[in-house]
C-alpha cells in the first residue's frame, strides 16, 4: 500500500468516507459516460411510471438486459481497471468482492426530498443494524458522471450508533422526517471525475439538483456475509471473465455464490 492508500485508508478508517479529486481523466469520463447513458434511457423507457413517481435509482447496470456485451465489457474494465482496484484495496486489502453497481439520479416527482438513511435499515431491525456497523461493510465507490451537488454524510457513523437526533430522523420519530437537516451533517460537493469512497451503513443522503448522475460500485469483503446479495447477471459470463485484465473482483464473487449453491 502506498504512503497516500495508507493516508486514504486511515481517513476512510476514522471518518467513514474520503474523497479523490480529478481522479478520472476527460477521456476515461465520456467513456464511461456514454455506455451509462444508454443504460440510463433504455432503463427509464421500460419503466417509465415508476421513473416519473417515485425513483432515484438503479441497479444492476453491468447486466444483460439494458446493455450488450461491448457496453457491458466496457463497465466491467472500468470497474476493474487499475485505477478503481487500487482504492478497492485502500478499504479492503484482502480479497474484496463485486456485490452490484447503482444509479442515482434526480427524482422526476418534485415533491420528493432527499432522506437520511444507513443501508443496513432495508435489511435489519434497530438490534440488526447495531450488530451490522460493528461488522464487515458494504462500500460504496461513487462516480458523478456531471458536477452535482454530492452527498451529506455524518462522519463517524460507520463506527457508531445515532445519537437522539439523528435517531428520529432516520427513523422519523417524534415529529422529525428523514429529510430534516443533522446538525453533524457534512455536505460533500462532487465534480465530474471525482471519486467519492464511503461506508454504505454510516448515515447519510445524497443531495438532489443540478445534473445528478453518478454511478455507484458496491464492494464488499469475502469474509462478511453478503453472498446472497449478489445478483448473478450482473457478473460478467466465462467468456468475458477470460478476456479482463483483472478479473479478481468478479472472480471472488463468483466463487462466493458458487460456495452458497452447494
């Protein structure tokens, strides 16, 4: 590791996220810009209503159904490319595996606010999210495809549990939203090519405006318990596996479904 991987690896230790500015060249941006985009309107074609109500997201880019395999190969390289392994490794220095990639982009419905949550919520009882913050967690790789607004996050939280505040809100207890601010909120502005690493269970919210696009890349480490999380089209097939440069990632997700199978 590096002497700036062990300054990044401290940071994200400490405070549950970090920031690398310009990290993508101009050249690597429009590349990746352009196989997401597509991605992004065939998948807003077939689901129109639900885009036009209620979404915020997507998942599962890297699959079959939106994108053919010369985009799909494309994601893969970038995702396993020199540049994105090596803060995979920051975080996770043995054995990191792919879980999924996601979307976020800004809601069509204009009365939908931005909300303060932890991922392990959608999973976990208040006792269950305890226990998850305490283990082995999912990160988030963001990648904003325009200048946005960013994330607010509450640093500290991936190795804490809410004080009252941020309880009733995340929870929407006693009169408080989700959407209400947090005093300890951090907002972290984002340009096109910035790399934002995070803890998926600290607390947080992204920020909605301006021309939010940004592509997530979830990864987790082989000894926590997520095999049953990844989504087996969105790993690449046999083929495509033999032709990457660096198919670690996949490979050690790949092999973590195969042990849940048996």
């Amino acid at each position: 590791m590096t002497e700036k991987q062990s300054q990044l690896n401290r940071q994200y230790n400490e405070l549950g996220y970090f920031v690398v500015n310009d990290y993508f060249t101009q050249q690597e941006l429009v590349a990746l810009r352009d196989v997401v985009l597509k991605f992004h309107d065939a998948w807003i074609a077939d689901n129109n209503t639900f885009y036009r109500e209620e979404a915020f997201n997507s998942s599962v880019i890297t699959g079959p159904q939106y994108l053919n395999d010369i985009d799909r190969m494309a994601l893969f390289n970038f995702i396993s490319s020199t540049k994105i392994m090596a803060m995979v490794k920051t975080v996770i220095p043995d054995t990191p595996a792919f879980m999924n990639t996601q979307l976020f982009f800004n809601p069509v419905n204009p009365n939908q606010k931005d909300f303060w949550h932890r991922d392990c919520q959608y999973d976990h009882d208040l006792d269950g999210q305890k226990m998850a913050i305490n283990n082995t967690q999912v990160v988030h790789l963001r990648v904003p495809l325009f200048d946005e607004l960013g994330m607010e996050l509450v640093p500290g939280t991936h190795q804490r549990w809410d004080n009252e505040e941020e309880l009733n809100v995340r929870e929407e207890i006693k009169g408080s939203k989700s959407s209400d601010p947090l005093s300890l909120g951090k907002k972290i502005p984002l340009s096109a090519g910035d790399l934002l690493v995070f803890s998926a269970d600290m607390i947080h919210r992204g920020l909605y405006g301006l021309d939010r696009l940004a592509l997530d890349i979830l990864v987790f480490d082989t000894k926590a318990d997520f095999a049953d999380y990844i989504d087996e089209q969105c790993l690449p097939s046999t083929k495509m596996m033999n032709e990457l440069k660096n198919p670690s990632l996949f490979l050690n997700s790949q092999a973590l479904k195969l042990q849940l199978s048996r």
